[in-house]
C-alpha cells in the first residue's frame, strides 16, 4: 500500500525512520531500511570483511540481526507502536555467499499485543538472489505507557 493511499502511515513511516536512525547497531553493521510500507519492511547490508565468517560468507548473527530488526519494523508499522522482539524461529537455508544480503518481513497477523511476522533472507551475486534463510517472529507491540518516554513510538 502506497502512503498516498494509506495518508495515515506518513507519520508512522517517518518516526521509525527518525527511531532506525538512532540505532547505532544499524550503523556498526552499515545495514540500511531499504523499504517500509504499512505491515511491510526490507533491509539491506551490502558485503564487508567484518561481517564474514571464517569461511567467508556473511556471519550467522548478521542474518538473524537482519531478521530481529526487520521483524519489529514491520510490526511497528501496522498501528505506529514501539515493538520489541519477543521470540523468533531462524532457520538458515544455505551459505550467505554474495555482495549483499536482504531481509524482506511481512506481518501475518497484526495484533494488540504480539504480532506474528514472517521474513526471508537473501543473498545477492551478481544480481541474482539466492533465498538463504527464513524465519517466523513473535513480536510483542508495547502499549504507550509501557514505552520509554524518552523515544518516540514505533520500531
């Protein structure tokens, strides 16, 4: 859903932008929010040494920080709440070998308190993309007086 038809998302979109922004994990990682939409968000890393395994392919804890994050986003969108992970199932498919990976969630089912979001990893070589892991999250939707009060709302 585009935010022209959905006018409401406009602020929901531009707060976890403003929330994705102080995060310095993003940055220590370089991941960016490729693309946000009301129940819906991508992540992108693009190929570094530090974020390699012995073998050289991207390191495990990159693909499930990749899915912890992108997760939460995607449930903060449905209703403009803060979020926090509260489990997730990760399952790794294949070797992450390329210049990039994306992380692609989707909410399943938006819901008061835990919405359930499904997201998929993967690996891009030379334009092509490999699917190299799934995941299915819990993620737990934190009412307003739960927040902290010192962050705005949402992811």
């Amino acid at each position: 859903m585009s935010k022209e038809a959905d006018p409401e998302f406009t602020p929901i979109a531009e707060r976890i932008h403003a929330n994705v922004g102080r995060q310095g994990f993003m940055k220590l990682v370089g991941a960016e929010l490729s693309e946000l939409s009301r129940g819906a968000c991508t992540i992108a890393v693009e190929r570094r040494p530090e974020l390699l395994q012995q073998y050289g392919f991207f390191h495990g804890g990159v693909t499930a920080f990749l899915i912890d994050n992108a997760t939460t986003i995607a449930a903060a969108t449905s209703r403009g709440q803060a979020a926090l992970t509260a489990e997730y199932k990760l399952n790794l498919l294949s070797p992450a070998i390329g210049d990039k990976l994306i992380c692609r969630a989707r909410v399943i089912k938006p819901g008061r308190q835990v919405s359930v979001v499904a997201a998929d990893v993967f690996c891009v070589s030379d334009g092509v993309e490999k699917h190299t892991a799934t995941a299915l999250a819990s993620i737990a939707i934190l009412s307003e007086d739960v927040a902290p009060k010192s962050k705005s709302p949402a992811a």
